[in-house]
C-alpha cells in the first residue's frame, strides 16, 4: 500500500526520502553525487482516491536540459507540483541536491535554487514589467549573479519597451517572457517551464524557443512541458515519456527524432 511506505518513509531516520529535520535536530546525510540536482524516487501523488503518479523516477543532473512529455492528464504538472511541494506525494520522495524536500514547503524547495514557471504564469498584474523583476533579483545558491536585471532586458527586448507597464496590461506572450525573465532573476540552479508556449501566437512561440536555448547554453538546467515535441527536442538533451503517471520512456532527442511512431503511440502526433 502507498500509505504504508510513505509510513515508512517519514518515520526511518535513516532513509534519505525522510523529510529535512528541523533546526536543532540531527540532519540527513545527503547523497554524494553533487552534479545531481533534482532526484524523484518513486513517487507516488494522489488527487483524492485517484492515483496520478504510480511509482515515477525522474532525476536532473547539472546543466541538463529535459523535456517532459505526455498527453494532457499523464502528469506532467503533478510531477512538477510533487517536485516543488505544491502537492505532497504519498509515497516516495524527493531529493534536491541530496536533501529531503518532500514535505517542505515551496519556499525551500526555491532557496535550493529551483525556479518554477507554472501554466498560469503568475505574475503581479498590479506590479509594473520592472518591479516584477527587481522584486525576484537575488543571488543563486553559490552566490552567482550571472543573471542581472541588464541582462534579462536584454535576452527579452520587449520587456525594455514596456518597463512601465502593469502587469495585467501585457500581452500573453509578453507575460510569459516576464515569467521567465523574473525567474531568472534568482540565478536559478535549475528553470522548470510548464508548457512553455501554451496559446501563444507562432512568431511569439519562436521567440520563447529562443530564450529556452540562451538558457540552455548559460549552463542552468531546465525541464521544458509544451506540446510541441518536434520544438522541445531541438532544445533538449533528454526527454521523458509519461503515460497515466508511469515513465514510459526516457531517452534523447536523437532517439525520439529516430522513433517516430513514439510520439504517434504515446502522444497521439
């Protein structure tokens, strides 16, 4: 039963899945493989009685670029939402940089340097383009800066056009842009981008597609949701397959480009 193991994962001290101590306790020892950043081990997430996620493994390593496919209702954002602690596995756990996330809150999870560009956007529609950027701007987890407010401007040149404007006043595209962009102000170890181009209009598609591979080639690492498997693979070095919450396939970009008949299978393409 899942229960049970998730039982059994919260109360072993010395299971690695057990959630982070507290200040004053004893904390677990993390695992020793540095350049792994995010590591999901068999989870297990429910909505209620039904099962979305059925004993998943998924790990990141540094400077990976990931592209997470499925058709809609797979898992896709509930594997995001477990990683981030939006959603709380029963079962399993998660690792970010070897330490125990599973119950802790999002919060945490984003001081490890994980940043989260959900579907919905979410940025201060009652905040201008520039105070959705200064608010965010910190330094990542070694102390790097490498992404400054110039340099986002930069990468996105729309948003230097409308550095005054509200945020509801922005286009979806442009919200999108300034999403990215005000995740990377944290200088971010690891972008996730749940669906990266949803509803946008192809020359704006373009533009985001763009931005994904700068991020690639700056050395973060990414996990890429969007429907467009032939544009994610382009972008990615590997990519995952979710079918009703189980992988289903993990390989590169090259085998999914040499194997069509996946995408028809499992994507429906």
């Amino acid at each position: 039963m899942a229960t049970a193991s998730n039982a059994n994962v919260q109360d072993d001290p010395n299971n690695p899945l057990s959630p982070r101590p507290r200040d004053g306790e004893t904390p677990a020892r993390p695992e020793g493989d540095p350049e792994l950043l995010i590591h999901a081990i068999d989870l297990h997430t429910y909505y209620g009685a039904s099962h979305i996620l059925r004993g998943i493994h998924f790990e990141v390593r540094r400077g990976e670029t990931i592209g997470l496919m499925g058709r809609n209702g797979m898992g896709k954002s509930t594997l995001l939402k477990s990683i981030m602690g939006l959603v709380k596995p029963r079962a399993g756990g998660v690792l970010i940089k070897g330490r125990p996330m599973t119950r802790r809150p999002p919060y945490e999870v984003a001081q490890l340097g994980i940043a989260y560009v959900p579907e919905g956007r979410g940025i201060f529609g009652n905040l201008s383009v520039r105070e959705n950027l200064v608010m965010a701007a910190r330094a990542g987890t070694h102390g790097q800066r490498d992404w400054t407010y110039e340099r986002v401007l930069e990468t996105f040149p729309r948003l230097q056009e409308r550095l005054n404007h509200g945020g509801q006043q922005l286009s979806g595209g442009e919200q999108q842009m300034l999403t990215i962009g005000r995740a990377l102000m944290t200088n971010p170890d690891v972008l996730i981008l749940d669906e990266a181009t949803e509803g946008l209009a192809p020359l704006i598609a373009r533009e985001i597609w763009r931005i994904c591979d700068v991020i690639r080639q700056s050395g973060i690492s990414s996990i890429i949701v969007d429907k467009n498997w032939k544009h994610v693979t382009r972008v990615t070095d590997r990519n995952v397959i979710l079918v009703k919450g189980e992988v289903v396939f993990d390989g590169s970009s090259e085998q999914i480009r040499a194997q069509p008949e996946l995408m028809t299978q499992h994507l429906g393409v």
